[in-house]
C-alpha cells in the first residue's frame, strides 16, 4: 500500500511540474508575441496577462504631405510647360508680324521704284515725241536711232533715197501687182518690205505692226545690211 502511495505522490508531483513547465513556455510566447508588436512610439507595455493580438499606431498625415507635395510639383511643372508655351507663341506672332511688315515694305519700295521706272519711261517717251515729229524727216531720225542702237547701218540719205523710190513716203503704200502680191504676200510701207521678211528682220524697240513708219524703215534696213552691207547700196528693187 506504501509503494502504491508514494507511485501515486511522485505522479501528482510531476504533473504539476509539467504544468508549471507548459504554463511558462506559454508565458514566454506571448511575451515574444508582446516584444514583436511594437506600437508606433517605440515603447513597449508587457502585463501578466499574454495578448492575442497587437495594435500598431500609425498617422495619415506623412501620406497627406506627401500627396500635396507631387500635387503642388506638378502643377508647378504645368505651370512651367504652359509659361514655355505662350513664350513660343508670343515669339511666333511676333515673327510672323515682322515677316508681314517686311513683305509689305518690300513691296512698297517695288511699287515706288515701279512707279519711277514707269515716270521715267514716260518721260523717255515724252522727249522722243517731241524730239522726232510725226513726219517723213521724223521717221527715218527716229528710225537712225534706234538702228544705233543695235550696230545697223544705214544713212540718212540712203534711207531717204530708197523711200522716195519704193512708197514716195507714203506709209500705207502697198504693192498689189508684183511677184509677192501674185504669190499673196504683197510689200507694204516705206520701204516696201514683205510680211515674212518684216518678222524675220524685226527690230527690237519697235513696233510689230509693218505699217509703222519707224518700225518699216528699221526693219527693211536690217534685211539690207544683212543682204547688201548697208541700205546705202540699195539702188533698185530688193
């Protein structure tokens, strides 16, 4: 019955100290449970009693800092892109005023020198009708000029000699019974030149109608020179 007895003692013993031993381990965890979560001011509160769970304390107002700040840096930035903007296009609108401007002063230095040119012309044509009268001696002065001019020549009283012979002077003279008036190109004017040979020997600065007394006696006078040296060693029909 002893033996029994103190079998029975050591077994009440030892569950007890199996308890005191598991109850430790568990105080132990939760202290390790307390220790790992650590509230936001870094100070730790520990209690005999272990906690299931830890609260962490935290703020929303780093979050808010930092949220206004890239807000703030991108408007900033807006602004900035929207400053290089109205720059680029205020420097635009001034290019294109200034280019605008230029073009329209360019074109009013044209105009008037233009018109200068045109006075000057005008002028010109004023001096040469008043300087040659609208006459047989007129036509072939006018005519010597402008024959001048481009190294044809011609005197005056060769020129003269074969008007008188060809059209007696008279401008609108037209042959209407030789070979070319047969064949349908008759000699007309002064000096009696056919169509084909007035356009071939045409004299710049003159007229294009063969009519024109001036424009005749140029252009018969260039044919001569080109066939016979000079209008001077015309003496007949050529």
């Amino acid at each position: 019955m002893l033996k029994n007895i103190l079998t029975r003692g050591r077994s009440r013993t030892l569950n007890r100290t199996q308890k005191v031993a598991i109850a430790g381990v568990g105080t132990l965890g939760a202290a390790a449970v307390a220790l790992t979560a650590v509230p936001a001011s870094g100070q730790s509160t520990t209690t005999s009693e272990a906690a299931p769970t830890a609260k962490v304390a935290y703020s929303t107002k780093q979050i808010q800092d930092v949220h206004a700040g890239v807000t703030g840096q991108l408007a900033g930035a807006s602004q900035k892109v929207a400053a290089i903007e109205a720059k680029k296009e205020a420097a635009a609108k001034k290019a294109t005023a200034e280019k605008k401007a230029a073009a329209k002063k360019a074109a009013a230095k044209r105009a008037a020198k233009e018109s200068t040119s045109r006075s000057a012309h005008r002028t010109e044509v004023k001096k040469t009708a008043k300087s040659y009268p609208n006459n047989l001696d007129g036509w072939i002065r006018e005519a010597r000029a402008i024959l001048a001019k481009h190294d044809i020549p011609g005197t005056y009283d060769g020129i003269h000699r074969n008007i008188m012979r060809e059209s007696s002077g008279n401008p609108k003279a037209i042959n209407d019974w030789d070979i070319n008036a047969i064949n349908g190109i008759p000699s007309k004017g002064l000096l009696q030149v056919i169509p084909p040979t007035f356009k071939a020997y045409h004299v710049p600065g003159t007229s294009w109608n063969i009519y024109d007394p001036v424009a005749n006696i140029a252009a018969a006078c260039n044919y001569a020179a080109d066939k016979y040296g000079t209008m001077d060693n015309v003496d007949s029909a050529y």
